[in-house]
C-alpha cells in the first residue's frame, strides 16, 4: 500500500507545477457549480438575455468554491499526510504559504463579487440580498473546512453551501430586474433544497472515501441522494398547475433524468458491494458530475431556456477534459 502511494507521489510529482494548483482547486468541480448558477439565474429570469449580475454571480461561486477547495486542504493538511501523501500540499508540489495566500484571496474576492451583485441592481430595495447571501455563503464555507467537516453537521453544513450558491444566483436574477418577479418561491426553494441534499448525501458517501468505507455510511448517503433525487423528479409533476409544461418538457425532464442516474446508481451499487477507495471515489466524481445533468434537465422544462441549456450542457466538455488530467475528489 505505502509502495503504491509513493509510485502515485513520483508519478505527479513529473507533472507541470500549474498541474498541481489546479488539483488543488479541484477544477474539474467547478463546472457543476457554475452549472447551478447558470441554473438558477434563469430558472428566475427565463428566456432572458445575460447581465453584468449574472457575470458577477459566475464569478462569486468560482472564486467561492475554488477557495473552499482550497481551504479545506490546508485544515486537512495534517490528516492527508498520513492518507493522502500524493494531494499537492503534502507532496510539497503546492507551498503551504502559496495555497494560504491563494485560498484566501479566492474567498475574498468571491465575497466581493458577491456584494458587488447588489451594485449593477436596477432595484435598489432588492441590493441587500446578494450581499447578504454571499456573506453567509462564505461563512458557511470556512465553518465547514475549519471545524464542521468531520462533525454530524458537515455534510448538511456542505449540502448548505450547494443551496446557498444556486440562492445566490437566484438573487442575482431577482436583483438584475425591476419587474415585479419573485424570489425564493416555493419553486425555487424546492430546486435548492433538492440539490443540496443530494449533496449532502454525496458527502457522507465520501466520507471515508480515503480508506475502506462502511456500508452504513455509504447506505445514508445513498438515502440522502436518493431523497434529492426524488424532490428534483417529484417537482415538475408538483408544479404544473402553477407554471404549465408541455408534454414534451416533461418527457425530455424524464428521459435525461434517467440517463443520467441509470450509470451513476450502477457504480453507487457497485461502490456499496465493494467499498473500496477508487471505486468510492469514481463514484463519487461521477455524482459530483450528474449535478450538470440535473441543471440540463431542469432548464429544458421552459422553452424560452433551452438556449440556456445548451450552454450549460456544453460545460461539460472542459469538465470532462480537465477530469481526465486533474485528481477531483
């Protein structure tokens, strides 16, 4: 086992620097999130045409989750020296005081980003809202690196920030309009909330995700995703007396819904019969990754965001290209 990590370590330690702080950001991963914001943005404006808030809103959860990525290596510095000797701070390929410097930075400035939603608002009595939600974003995502990750809260804490995001660009929809929209209807609440306990199922399936894994733990999250998925599926049926969907929405929502999970339940299942690290971890990148397919499906409901979906579905070309070089998990 030690001779297989130290072949891993000279095999990355070949690899270009930049290599390293890429893996260090999980930069695969952030397509999902920018993925959601693109979601969410138009799940409130539909049809409409991109803002300087939506530019903002991309650029707050890419710094945000970047850094939290970060962030969590560094509190985790001294448990992955002794399980993950490969990843870029231990290895010594990313210096410490580089990635303190970088993690921080990227808080900051998505912070900033966040706030500045309120800024280029045409509704001035709407400006609070981003940056209250990007300040809690934040906290909640240095709470969870700091203390909460190996409590009973982390994976709620982390489900919490996956909400927050899509919130936010929600909220940066909600502010680019002076029309008389809503937000944080029970629609849109019911899209965060699903995802974010999809995500929170996610996180307790990798819990352990370094070392052999216990059926229980890997049982929760199953549970938890599978309540995610089952909010996300219940959700146009619940809502077609509010908002009418054609036929043929409903049948794409259905269709993709059930390409995307029918590969990932196989390798869940396989993951759960035998918890082993790499089948664990690919199956939780895999997991990470159908959250693209869930924002896909959830823009084709609407007509007018079809165009929108497209671009979404098209974020997954540099995810999958980067995923094949970057470690994600």
């Amino acid at each position: 086992m030690a001779g297989d990590s130290q072949a891993h370590s000279d095999a990355l330690s070949s690899r270009p620097r930049w290599l390293a702080y890429l893996q260090l950001m999980r930069l695969p991963n952030v397509f999902t999130a920018l993925a959601d914001t693109f979601m969410g943005y138009w799940m409130v404006l539909s049809g409409s045409h991109p803002s300087v808030a939506l530019g903002l809103a991309l650029l707050a959860t890419a710094c945000l989750y970047t850094a939290g990525m970060v962030l969590n290596d560094l509190f985790d510095l001294e448990q992955d020296r002794r399980e993950r000797p490969f990843r870029p701070l231990p290895s010594g390929r990313v210096p410490i005081r580089h990635a303190q410097w970088l993690g921080w930075t990227l808080l900051v400035i998505g912070w900033l980003a966040g706030v500045s939603i309120g800024w280029v608002s045409e509704a001035e009595s709407r400006r609070y809202v981003p940056a209250l939600l990007a300040s809690v974003l934040a906290g909640m995502i240095v709470a969870y690196d700091a203390w909460a990750k190996p409590t009973f809260l982390g994976p709620w804490l982390m489900g919490a920030c996956r909400s927050g995001n899509i919130l936010l660009a929600m909220g940066a929809a909600w502010c680019s309009s002076s029309d008389s929209i809503r937000f944080a209807t029970i629609e849109q609440s019911t899209i965060a909330g699903a995802i974010g306990v999809y995500v929170v199922g996610i996180t307790y399936f990798a819990r352990t995700e370094a070392e052999r894994s216990h059926r229980a733990t890997l049982l929760g999250g199953l549970c938890c995703m599978a309540s995610g998925w089952l909010l996300l599926a219940a959700m146009p049926v619940s809502f077609q007396a509010h908002r009418r969907l054609s036929g043929a929405a409903l049948v794409c929502w259905y269709v993709l819904i059930v390409a995307a999970a029918a590969p990932l339940v196989r390798r869940l299942i396989l993951a759960w019969e035998e918890p082993s690290p790499p089948r664990v971890q690919h199956a939780v990148r895999l997991a990470i990754w159908s959250l693209l397919w869930w924002d896909t499906a959830l823009l084709l409901l609407y007509p007018a965001n079809r165009w929108a979906a497209l671009l979404v579905l098209f974020l997954y070309l540099p995810m999958r290209w980067l995923g094949r070089r970057v470690y994600a998990t």
